[in-house]
C-alpha cells in the first residue's frame, strides 16, 4: 500500500510543475479575485517577473525563505508560483497575526523576505528588528486592478514588474524532489508553534493522490471553483492552488468569507463546479437569504476538510444546493490529505478511506496496533508526510514511530469498509471555524496578566464557530474581565480570544500539581 508513488520523470520540483501547467492551459483563465480574471499566460509573466526580481533586487538566493502574508488576492498566487520558480522556500502567514505572532514565525524560519498588505505593514515595523528579512515587498488589497502604487517606503508589488521587464528567471538549480519547499507552521501535538518542512515530492504526491481520489468526474479546464479558504492554510494551498490548479481550473478566491453579502454577490455571476470549504461555511452560506436561489446546475464537487463535518451541515447544503458534501481529512504535517470520500459514493460521518499510497494504522498508548474496530490514535506513513519539524529535531522525534509512522494525535475507527472515523482528540486543541487553536498558547498569554494567577482554557461546542476558547482563571485580588480580554487582543490572532472568561477560587489540579483541563469540560 506504501510502495512508490510515481511522479513523472519529468517534474523534479513543484516548479516544473506549475510550469507545465502554464504552458497547458495558457490562454484559460486561472484566478478571479475582486472582480479581476487573470489568464494563466498572465499569471506566468507576473510569476516569471516577481521571480527574476527576488534573485537579482531582492538580493536572496536559491533556499532560502519567503514569507507570504497575504490574503486570498491574485497577488498570492503570482507571489507562491513566483517564489518557488526562483527556487525559494514559502512560509505560509496568516495576515491577522499579531506581531508577537509573526516575530516567531519569521525569526524562527529565517525568513529573508516578505510579502505583506500595506495595512499591516506598522505590525511588522514593531518587530522587524528580531528578524532576518532583507526584503519587503508591499501590496494592497485592489493593486492589481488600480494599478496605485503603494506609498509605504518599501518596493511596491506592481513597481516589481516594471522592474523585472528586461529580468529573465536564472535556470533553476538542481532541486531533488526530497528539498523542502514550504514550511507550514502548526501548533502540532504541543501547541509550540513549529514549521512543517514539507518537501516537493510532499506537495506533488498529494496533488496526484488528492486527483486520483477526484477521479474522471473532475474535468480539464472545465471546473470552476470556489475558492473561500485562505492560501495560507495548507488544505487551500495544495488543493486549490497546486492541485485543480494543475488540471486547469479557474479559481475565484474569496477574500473575506465572514462578509456573506460580499461572498455571495462575488460567486453570483458564475455557474461554479466546485467549491472547498467547511462546516462553518456550509452553514452560514445556507442561512444567507440569496443563497438558495443562486445557479447550483453545474455544482458537482463541495469539499470539507480542516474541522469535523456535522450532518446537519451536510443535509442542509445537500438540500440547499443539491449536491453532497466529501469530507476529507489531514493535518499540515501530511500536506494535508491522509483521507477524502470519494466523491458521489460518500459515507457521511467518515472521511472515508486513505489516499492512494497511504497506510494508516490505529495505534494504542504503547504505539502498536490496535484490534481491528478498536479505537487508536491514527499513524499515516505515505509520500505526503513531511520531511520533519524546521530544526526541532526532537519535536519530530515526538511524533514520529520508531518504524516510520507519523502521530496525529487523533483519535480514530477503522470500519468495516475501509473508511475512517475521526472519534476525538487525544490533544486538548480547539477548532475554531477550521483553525487550530491550541490552548496553551492562550493560557501562556492569560497569565501574562498582571493580576492572572493561573489559567486553563477547554472548547466548548459552539453553533456558529464549531467550538469556542473558554478560559477559567485564578486571580491575585480583584480582575477586570475587559482589561484580561484587551491584553489578549494585543498577544493573539482574534480567533483566539477567550469568548468566555470565568473567575474561579481554584483550578482543579491533580496529585502532581498538573491542571486538570477535563474536569473543566
């Protein structure tokens, strides 16, 4: 089940790949993002240009790091094609993130350059001295399309092609299939946020995987999808950007799913195909009041992946839209997909049965197999699963089985059929509207409070968000609940924020003086 996958003789990089793609599908549309469609032809000049110019005036060289934090706008593909065609290492960055956040990120990958929307552009400015960047290249939201050049100080992303005109990309050296080209941060097991070092054999196995999985019913530049995920999450960067990307499909990137006005009004005009989300989503697009009565003729593929698909979302957007939701399963570590329903023939309530060279094993507490129908910690070995932690060599020894399998830290069934159920976590991490939320992160910022004793944050289940952080603290007199909540506004992401905030006498701890999260919930 493990043995080789194949990639063709011909593709040594994800580079070469993107690059057959361009030349496949030149004249099709590629991405549509604020009303402006760019054709794969474009996308390959821009990509081309952005590229030359990070080799010759962005001064960096072959292997080192690029971090991109931008939302979902045309400049993230030009600037991820780009950066790898240059031989370039992409760091994936959440634009919310505060600049506590972001100086981790950046000093602990290396980064040397960085893309960035100029709104965001004074949190860098607060800690850029505990970077490495060289670099900044600044854009803002409609730039493509206006064509204004930022007034930042820092070269301007559309200045780059002016500049690039006469610039040609270098022949690439020899990148080996096996050389990391991404480094997609994650809380993992611990909540330490690390980088996954996922290699380019990683990113192209799980496109044919993911494709294979698809099957005939996806078609050559005829698919049009929607495309809400951000690109920075690894399930929207391989499955949309690299994956149907490479089977010529127009990509509409939504760059703000919370706006559902906006969001519905964007996909209005097209008959799309297909469309990667999750529950939350589904959700919140079936209560929108013009939803239903959009043009769901031609939609044969929703995808689900990133949080725990509920069969009320899957019922709602089966009877609202008339297709059936595939769920699948992943983790950044993986690339992400270890599992996907095929779709059309679901088992709702599974993320049906592991991708093509992939072997799961359920494992017990001792790391051996488990009874076939017994519950276990899910181990995958397949060509997806990254090349380690970014210089955490012991964190990767954590989560990694002595004959090669790596831990999710899932808990799950194997069925009769194959398919798997994901049944909990063995981490106490939280899923907040798909992004991972690891609670000692927030309880490390809690008790940097002045007047914060101790902290303990749990999920609660929560309608609209799938779970929501709530935390219980011990105080040195009196607290003010707003103060608390104003300091962590300044340390965490929003998405983080405690929603509840409770003042407890004491937490409940055990023998050893460990904090009890379970007895919270």
């Amino acid at each position: 089940m493990t043995e080789q996958l194949v990639i063709p003789a011909h593709i040594s990089s994800l580079a070469d790949y993107i690059e057959e793609t361009f030349a496949k599908y030149n004249s099709k549309p590629a991405y549509n993002a604020l009303g402006q469609t760019m054709s794969f032809a474009e996308i390959d000049v821009l990509s081309a240009q952005f590229g030359a110019w990070l080799l010759t005036k962005g001064n960096l060289v072959p292997g080192d790091r690029i971090a991109i934090q931008l939302p979902n706008l045309l400049q993230n593909p030009i600037a991820v094609y780009g950066a790898l065609r240059a031989g370039l290492v992409i760091v994936n960055t959440n634009p919310l993130y505060t600049p506590t956040e972001m100086a981790h990120q950046f000093s602990d990958s290396g980064a040397k350059a960085l893309v960035i929307l100029e709104d965001f552009v004074p949190k860098y400015e607060e800690i850029k001295s505990q970077t490495q960047i060289q670099s900044v290249i600044v854009t803002a939201a409609n730039q493509m399309l206006s064509q204004q050049k930022s007034t930042s100080g820092y070269p301007c992303f559309i200045q780059v092609f002016e500049d690039a005109k006469d610039l040609h990309l270098p022949v690439r050296p020899q990148i080996s299939l096996d050389d990391g080209c991404i480094l997609q941060y994650t809380g993992g097991t611990t909540g330490v946020s690390k980088g996954a070092e996922l290699t380019h054999r990683n990113v192209l196995a799980n496109s044919i995987q993911t494709l294979e999985r698809l099957g005939k019913g996806f078609k050559d530049s005829d698919e049009i999808i929607i495309c809400p995920l951000p690109l920075y999450h690894i399930y929207a960067f391989t499955v949309c950007m690299m994956t149907l990307f490479a089977k010529g499909a127009m990509c509409v990137l939504i760059p703000n799913p919370r706006d559902m006005d906006a969001f519905v009004q964007q996909i209005k005009p097209y008959k799309f195909t297909a469309l990667a989300g999750l529950n939350t989503l589904f959700m919140g697009l079936c209560a929108h009041p013009e939803f239903p009565s959009l043009d769901f003729s031609k939609l044969t593929l929703t995808m689900s992946g990133g949080t725990a698909l509920t069969s009320s979302a899957a019922d709602l957007w089966k009877k609202t839209t008339g297709c059936t939701v595939t769920e699948g399963y992943g983790l950044s570590e993986t690339a992400p997909v270890l599992a996907f329903n095929e779709p059309g023939n679901e088992k709702i309530g599974t993320v049906g049965p592991p991708v093509s060279h992939t072997d799961i094993q359920l494992l017990d507490e001792n790391d051996k197999p488990v009874a076939d129908g017994k519950e276990g910690q899910i181990a995958a070995k397949g060509p997806q699963v990254m090349k380690g932690y970014w210089q955490r060599p012991d964190e990767t020894a954590k989560v990694m089985t002595a004959n090669g399998y790596f831990k999710t830290g899932d808990v799950g069934v194997r069925l009769p059929d194959g398919s798997i159920k994901i049944v909990d976590r063995l981490k106490d991490m939280i899923i907040v509207s798909g992004f991972n939320v690891y609670p000692n992160e927030i309880e490390d910022a809690l008790t940097k409070h002045p007047d914060v004793l101790e902290a303990a944050v749990i999920g609660r289940p929560d309608d609209r968000t799938g779970e929501r952080v709530c935390a219980y603290v011990t105080c040195k007199g009196e607290l003010d609940k707003e103060d608390v909540l104003n300091h962590c506004r300044v340390l965490l992401t929003g998405y983080k924020i405690p929603k509840e905030l409770h003042v407890i006498d004491e937490l409940p701890k055990s023998t050893v003086g460990k904090i009890l999260r379970r007895e919270l919930r």
